[in-house]
C-alpha cells in the first residue's frame, strides 16, 4: 500500500468540520500546499494561506512582529517518517513549524482514488473548538 502514496501531491481542498457541522476554513479559501511521500519512508507537508502578504523587509529573518505573527499564523510545515497502515498513515513527527507536534504521531485516516488522496484528521483542537480536518491531494503532474 505504501507505494499508492509514494510521490507528490499537490492541495485541492481543506476544510475544518465541527461535531454540530460547522465548516471553517483554517488557510482561507485557496489554500495551497505540497505533500510529498519518498519511496525511503518519509514525508514532509507545507500548507499555507493563499495571497499572503509580503514583509516590507527583504531580511530573511526580518519582518514586524505583527508580520511574522501573520506569516507564522498562515503556514503549516512539517516533516519526518511515515508508516501506512490498512486504515490510515501515521506521520512520525521529526520537526515542526509547531514546536509541540515535534516527536507525535500524527495519524490521518485516508482514502485513495484514481489521482487523489483524501486525508482526514481524528478530532483536533482548532480554534478553540475540536474539529476533524478533511485534505483532499490530486498527485502532482511529473516535470
């Protein structure tokens, strides 16, 4: 099974569900994003914001706080191994935009068809409010 994910994929949709149907969108409504799974056994995922906005700084580690505060709010990246399981992949968590996610296990229940990779989160904290989070991936055309 570990070879259907091998590749990239490329972020179609993202949408936060709460128990009482609730939909928000977490990134906006054109997120954008790359999740890649090597034939090694690894993964890393970004997401971010569509139309973020640039520093007014061209310093690498520039930017106001309330920039960075923004750039931080509107990103998501993370990366380390991956197991896939008959129900879902556990991303092993190596490094983390989110310093808390360093060293879990990241479980996302899957479903695969033709060209997509729907992903699908257990209930989460997001906002406030616990919600289960549905990606869905279309693989990336080789270049």
């Amino acid at each position: 099974m570990q070879s259907a994910f091998i590749g990239t994929w490329r972020l179609v949709a993202m949408e936060s569900r709460a128990a009482d149907g609730r939909i928000s969108r977490p990134f906006g409504e054109n997120p954008t994003g790359l999740l890649i799974y090597s034939g090694d056994g690894y993964m890393a995922v970004s997401i971010m914001s569509g139309g973020r906005e640039h520093f007014t700084s061209e310093d690498m580690r520039g930017g106001t706080p309330e920039e960075r505060a923004a750039a931080v709010g509107s990103y998501l990246t993370y990366s380390g191994r991956y197991d896939v399981l008959p129900d879902r992949v556990v991303h092993h968590v190596e490094v983390s935009l989110l310093p808390n996610w360093c060293g879990t296990r990241q479980e996302r229940y899957f479903e695969l068809y033709d060209d997509r990779l729907l992903l699908r989160t257990p209930p989460m904290m997001l906002d406030g409010i616990e919600r289960t989070t549905v990606l869905t991936w279309r693989r990336a055309e080789p270049v």
